[in-house]
C-alpha cells in the first residue's frame, strides 16, 4: 500500500504476426515471410517483385537510413497502391496515390501483409440527409 504515491508503469503489448513477435519477423527470409502471408501475397511474390516495387523498398530504405533516431522519415510518393506491406517497411511513411493527391500513411506493424490502397481510400464518404448541393426543400421567407 505504499505505491500509491509511486505512478504505475505502463507495459505496451508485443505486436505478433501469426506467432512471430517483431523482432524475428524482420529477421526471416523472403521464404519464411511467404509462408506466413495470405495465398494471395504468396501468389504475387512468386510470380516476382517487379521493377516498381523494388524501387519503392530501394527509396523507403534510403529515406529511413537518412533520418536520425527518433524523428519519421520523408514520405516517399508512390502510386503503387497494390505494394504488400513488409516488415522491413515498418517505420517509413509512404504518400499513396489516391486518383486526385497524395495521402502520407505512416506504416506500423499491425500493416504488415496489407495493402497500401487500404490506408488510401479513393472516393470521399457522402453524408446523407445534410446541407448542401442538390437539396430541394428550401424554406421559405
């Protein structure tokens, strides 16, 4: 009863990916990696990482590399909107393409074996039943 004084300490959870914690995520191979993604990543890595997606994991390593410790990296614009998110992606921000401008999305673990598309939604949700354009029923004075 003499920690009430003493502020609790906060224990943050462990991101897991099926299984494996992050540190030995980001250790595996591209083939221990495929085995754990979705039959669909597991397709398209197998057919091969084209020359777009290279060049994007090229240029998200350079600007990761460039930053000091504890401050994000530049955003790297992209319009591949089907690139898989990697472990080795984890930290780097990324513009995606969204048909009109470029949306930054900040890559966290929980993302890995997504989309980039998924954090870039391309249409803009409509309100119903609001004010504005196309409303019919105008009071009168």
């Amino acid at each position: 009863m003499g920690d009430e004084g003493q502020p609790r300490k906060r224990t943050f959870r462990k991101f897991i990916f099926r299984g494996l914690e992050l540190d030995k995520l980001m250790d595996l191979g591209n083939e221990e990696l495929l085995e754990l993604f979705r039959s669909r990543c597991r397709r398209k890595f197998g057919r091969g990482l084209g020359r777009g997606a290279s060049t994007l994991l090229k240029k998200l390593r350079k600007s990761k590399k460039d930053v000091p410790f504890g401050e994000k990296p530049e955003p790297v614009r992209t319009h591949m909107r089907n690139m898989i998110i990697l472990p080795e992606m984890i930290g780097s921000v990324v513009a995606v393409f969204n048909g009109k401008d470029f949306i930054k999305v900040e890559i966290k673990p929980e993302m890995v074996g997504m989309y980039l598309a998924e954090f870039s939604i391309t249409y803009k949700p409509i309100r119903h039943g609001r004010q504005g354009m196309g409303n019919k029923f105008v009071p009168l004075r």
